[in-house]
C-alpha cells in the first residue's frame, strides 16, 4: 500500500498535472507499465535536454485522490500530485511552475510521459531547508 507523501514529508503538493505516458513506440517504458510510487525526474520543455529535476509525481485517481495501491498499474493518463524533492531547490522553480507549463517525466535520458502544470499548489509555503 502506497503512503501519500503528503503523510510522509509533512506538507501539501508543490504543483499538480496532467500527464499522458509515451508508448514504447514512442520512445516511452518499455519495461512495462508505470506504478505509484515511480521516482521518474522532472524535466521543462525547452530547457537543455540534459536538465532534470527531483520532482517526483504522485498519481491521482478520475476524482483527484491520489492512488493508494502500487501493486498495479497507473492509469495511462490522468492527473498527478508534484513534489519537489530537495527542499532547497525549490526557490529556483518559483519562476519556471505556472500554470500551462510543458514538461516531461523522465526517466535517464527517456521520457516516459508528457505533461502540463494545470495546478500551482504550496510551492511558495513548503519548506525550503532540508531537514
């Protein structure tokens, strides 16, 4: 059973989106379908295609809960919760989160999803010191 990070890390979502993943055929996972509690990076469309960042996804349900099982499959496309991982890199993405922005999910140098920030939640009030 998945533990929602907001239980674990003791704060809200920085942003959310919408996602759809790649097919293998185009270029997306080919080593099989994607689960709650995938650690994929977090890249922006139009920055180096090297640049990525620990932002990891936390994927919902049609109703906006995020999904508590990770012994299945996700849904192919569909919304998700982002954190940032490292509290204190989250100043540098106050600029680049908004709404409408383009980005990948990545996992190495593939990505394995499309996506777009429909959602800025606490990023300007969540913690910006590791612990």
């Amino acid at each position: 059973m998945h533990e929602p990070y907001e239980k674990r890390l003791g704060h809200k979502a920085d942003f959310r989106v919408k996602y759809k993943f790649r097919s293998p055929e185009d270029g997306g996972r080919k080593t099989g379908e994607p689960y709650q509690g995938i650690r994929s990076d977090f890249s922006f469309v139009g920055e180096k295609e090297n640049k990525m960042y620990m932002i990891w996804p936390e994927f919902e349900d049609i109703e906006g809960n995020v999904l508590l099982y990770n012994d299945k499959p996700v849904f192919n496309q569909g919304t998700a919760r982002m954190w940032i991982v490292n509290n204190e890199m989250r100043p540098l993405h106050y600029d680049k989160i908004k709404i409408g922005v383009k980005g990948n999910f990545r996992e190495g140098s593939m990505i394995s999803a499309d996506c777009e920030v429909i959602e800025v939640l606490d990023l300007k009030i969540n913690p910006t010191k590791n612990k």
